[in-house]
C-alpha cells in the first residue's frame, strides 16, 4: 500500500471509516475490502446497495476522501513545481507540432 493510504493520516482516518462501518454492522478492514466483496456480481445487489450507501455516510462522517483529495492536491501540486521545466517542453513541442500541421497542405 502506497499514497495516502500509508500516511499516519490515512491510517488513522481508515481505522475511524472501519469502526463507523462496523457501528452500522460491517465488519471490512478497508474500503478495498468493501469494494472487493461485490466485484464479482455483474449487477448491484441490495446488500451491495445498503454497503455503499454506508460507505458514503461514513466516508462522509470522519472525511476520508475529502482528506485524501487534500493530500492528493497537494502532491500534485508537488509534483507539477518539481517538473515544470519538462511541462513547459512538452507543451511548447505540442505547440510547434500543431503549427507544422496547419502548415501541411
């Protein structure tokens, strides 16, 4: 497991999503889990239904996605300071591409 998921944050919000889901009678380790137990069904089940409503709820309820969003916006950021040099290539090659072929009759 990498990414937010192996953060302290990540860890500690999992375990509080984990033990919501347990207060509304779901015993999964992880949202993976819960996901991992319906994969396999082509259709939504009730029960599938009634997990992932719960799912949200408790999502919702201890802000897991919204701090993992946080933390992947962050490293995005991160990422996009420590390449911008080969950004900033890249689309000035797109650019002189797309003016080679305007010029292709």
């Amino acid at each position: 497991m990498n990414g937010f998921e192996s953060t302290d944050q990540g860890i500690a919000l999992s375990a509080d999503w984990a033990q919501c889901m347990s207060k509304n009678g779901y015993d999964f380790a992880s949202r993976i889990e819960a996901y991992g137990r319906f994969s396999e069904s082509p259709e939504p089940t009730n029960d599938e239904i009634k997990v992932r409503l719960a799912d949200y709820d408790c999502d919702v309820k201890v802000g897991l996605s919204l701090s993992k969003s946080s933390w992947l916006t962050s490293r995005y950021g991160i990422w996009l300071d420590e390449n911008s040099e080969a950004i900033a290539k890249v689309m000035e090659s797109k650019k002189q591409y797309i003016k080679r072929l305007a010029s292709v009759p």
